[in-house]
C-alpha cells in the first residue's frame, strides 16, 4: 500500500476586525446618507419663497442695504437679536448674489466657544 503525502492546510482567520470595519462604513453610510436628505430639505426650504414682507421704514431700509450688496462679491455680516429673522434674510441675499448656485454655509456663533 502507497502513500501519496496528501496534506491538508487549514487557515483560521479573525474578522471581527473586518466586521467592525463593515459596521462602522455601514454606521457612516448611513450618517451620509441623512445628511444628504437634510440638506436637500434645506435647498428646497430655501427655494420657496423670500419669507420677507412687511413696509415699514426700518424693513425697507433693510431692503435697500441688501439691495445694495446682492450683486457683488462682498461678504455680508448679519446682526439681531434672537428670532428676528438673520437666516432668512441670509437666506435672501444669497439667492440674490452671483453666488446663489454655491451652498449657503450657516454658521451659529452662539454655540462656539470663546
């Protein structure tokens, strides 16, 4: 009787490493993917109507000075108290500027830090 040296390699690999990996892209994926609806919210927002009206004398002052810079390539510094409307005239000046195809980055200086 021969014997033909038949020989038999087993290989153990670990991948819990790999599906950690798999679940963190997965976690990311999914951070994406929510962003991306959010902002889409965001530009559909922004494209529905200026959300300014009104006639007394400071808003149509306010109107002129955005009147005044919406076709240049200035950057426009907004300020007033809480809840008296900067994003959306942000919002209206951007609409108005040559920039209006580039995204509108909202920046809340309350929150960061000194």
């Amino acid at each position: 009787m021969k014997y033909f040296g038949v020989k038999t390699v087993a290989v153990f690999r670990d991948v819990s490493q790999q599906k950690l990996a798999d679940d963190n892209l997965r976690a990311a994926l999914k951070k994406v993917k929510d962003l991306t609806e959010k902002l889409q919210d965001e530009i559909n927002e922004s494209s529905s109507g200026s959300g300014l009206e009104g006639n007394s004398k400071p808003f149509r002052a306010m109107l002129k000075q955005i009147n005044l810079v919406e076709k240049t390539d200035s950057t426009v510094l907004i300020l007033g108290e809480n809840g008296t409307g900067k994003e959306v005239v942000a919002r209206n000046v951007h609409q108005l500027s040559q920039r209006h195809n580039s995204p509108l980055v909202k920046v809340n200086w309350s929150l960061t830090p000194a």
